[in-house]
C-alpha cells in the first residue's frame, strides 16, 4: 500500500504529537513538497542539532514507502503520491530518512557516517502524531531534533504556523 511500510517497528525512539491548522490532505501534501526539498540539501549540521563535529555538514534523502519497500521521493514519485492524497489523504504516511554526515578538507568532501531513521506521520482532523524509530547511525542529529527541523520546515515553507506541539 502507497505510504505505508508493513514493517514499522513497534518499539520507538520517539513519539511526537501536533495540533494543525490545516486539513489532513493540505498537511499531507505539504510534508511531501517540503520532503522533497530537502532531499540532497546540503545544511551545517549546527543548523539542525547541537554540533558534536565541528564543521560539520549534513545531507538528508527521503524515501516514501510502499509495501516492504522505500522508494526516493524523486519528482516522479512526488507526483505520484500527491495524486493519490488528492483522492483521499492517507491517514498514515512511512518514510525512510538517510543522513549523510561529511567534513570539508583540503576542498574534498570526507564521508563521515550514516543515520537511519523510520518516520511515520498519522494525521487526523487538525492534529496527530510522529513515530520515530533510529534504524542505525550515530545518532548525531537525535529523534528530537529532526522532528523540530521537519516542523520547522513545514512552518518556513508556508510562512505561518501549521504544526504546533500541544
């Protein structure tokens, strides 16, 4: 099923709950475009966590699930699932978030390691929640800051606040 990976764990690392301004099918698709932004955007990690690495930079890729699979949320794949949210929202949308952690030396790029995190976004009428589970990684950026990045992203792109904590 578009959005829904069957293979969430039932253990987390975090639980987040929101109140919206918005209905659930505009939240929803208003994730998905801001999602989409972000991926590939290069960021100085003090710009989403308290820096543990001086220097730092952060690139993040999202993956929207269908199934047991993830897939890039590409143009192509944007499309697709905005068509289907214009049909009815999902209620419940999976994604998978890659952070690519690396250092500038001598002009190159240094790869540094890798986090995994399972987000899964339930939305009713005009609130909900965020589960987070850290797959694997350093956990340079915790739970709690990508979930304040993720809503403050969604609140920049629209220019007021839609996503507030209860």
């Amino acid at each position: 099923m578009l959005g829904l990976y069957e293979r969430f764990p039932a253990t987390l690392h975090g639980d987040f709950a929101f109140v919206s301004s918005v209905s659930p099918k505009k939240l929803e698709r208003m994730l998905i475009e801001v999602f989409s932004k972000l991926n590939r955007q290069d960021m100085a990690l003090d710009e989403v966590a308290c820096p543990t690495i001086p220097q730092c930079r952060v690139i993040f890729e999202f993956g929207i699930a269908e199934g047991n699979d993830f897939s890039y949320l590409d143009q192509d794949e944007e499309q697709k699932i905005l068509a289907a949210i214009t049909k009815a929202p999902l209620e419940v949308i999976d994604f998978l978030c890659v952070i690519r952690y690396h250092k500038e030396q001598d002009g190159k790029k240094r790869a540094l390691r890798f986090d995994y995190y399972l987000l899964r976004f339930r939305v009713n009428q005009k609130q909900g929640e965020i589960q987070v589970f850290h797959k694997k990684g350093t956990r340079y950026v915790t739970p709690e800051d990508l979930v304040a990045l993720l809503v403050k992203k969604v609140n920049e792109e629209y220019g007021r606040r839609i996503l507030n904590a209860p």
